[in-house]
C-alpha cells in the first residue's frame, strides 16, 4: 500500500479497539491502546495506537491525536525500560509498505535493545507465547506508575 489511501474499518488494530480481536493489553485510556506485539522482535515489544483517529500513517494524523499519541509512547516506554531492563529502547514507525508498514491504522513500536543482541526483523518470525505476553504485560504494566 502506498502512502495515500483510505482507512480500512476492517484492520486488526481497528477490530482490536472495538474488542473483535484479542490483544495483550498494557496501558488503556480513553484515546490510547498499548499492547502486546504477538510476533515481537525481542522481549517487551510492545505496539502503542490511537483510539479515536481513522490516520492511516503519521503523515494523515491530526495534531491533538499525535499528541496524546507521543505522551503515551514515552509513558509506555518509560515502562517497558523499567520492566525488562534493556541497554536501550528503540521506538520505531512506519509509513508506506516500502518503509515495513503492514498495517494501516497509525501505530509506535516500542522494541527492547541490547548490547550484542540482534533483532528479529518485522513482522517476521514465530508468533509469542500468549501465556508469556500476558505475564510479561502485567510486569509493564506495574511499572506506568
């Protein structure tokens, strides 16, 4: 998919938010969702979406949204550090199916780093335990303070 397009009703994150799919929650508010990454690229990988935008990207998104979105994106990162102890925190997103973008409703992702640890790459690899995400959401969560 290309950059411009319209906003699919029928995308995970869209059926996430109306409760039409599962998801591992971390942190919910009225305009935000964090959750799980099912297929994460290293422990407490964690997705950060707005609630109440039809943005497909970063580029389509209304200010106040981003805002709100950007807060919540430090808040849960702020968490994620806290819980799993990395070296670093990588917070990546993207725009365009040429970028890595697979789908299209406005998403961060918070990925873990360490030293001498490679990544696994997006959107590949073997889907999480869902046990173990659960688990792991809850020590997150504990940590947003």
């Amino acid at each position: 998919m290309s950059l411009d397009g319209t906003y699919d009703d029928a995308n995970v994150f869209a059926k996430i938010i109306r409760g039409e799919m599962p998801s591992v929650k971390v942190y919910e508010d009225d305009d935000v969702l964090a959750f799980m990454d099912v297929f994460p690229q290293s422990k407490g990988h964690t997705l950060v979406i707005p609630k109440r935008s039809k943005a497909r990207n970063l580029l389509e998104v209304e200010p106040e949204v981003l805002q709100t979105l950007i807060l919540a994106v430090q808040k849960v990162a702020k968490a994620v550090r806290a819980a799993v102890n990395p070296d670093g925190v990588m917070v990546g997103q993207y725009n365009g199916a040429p970028s890595g973008q697979t789908i299209y409703h406005l998403h961060f992702h918070i990925i873990p780093r360490w030293e001498g640890q490679d990544i696994k790459g997006h959107s590949h690899g073997q889907m999480a335990d869902i046990g173990e995400l659960s688990e792991l959401a809850r020590t997150i969560s504990a940590k947003l303070g």
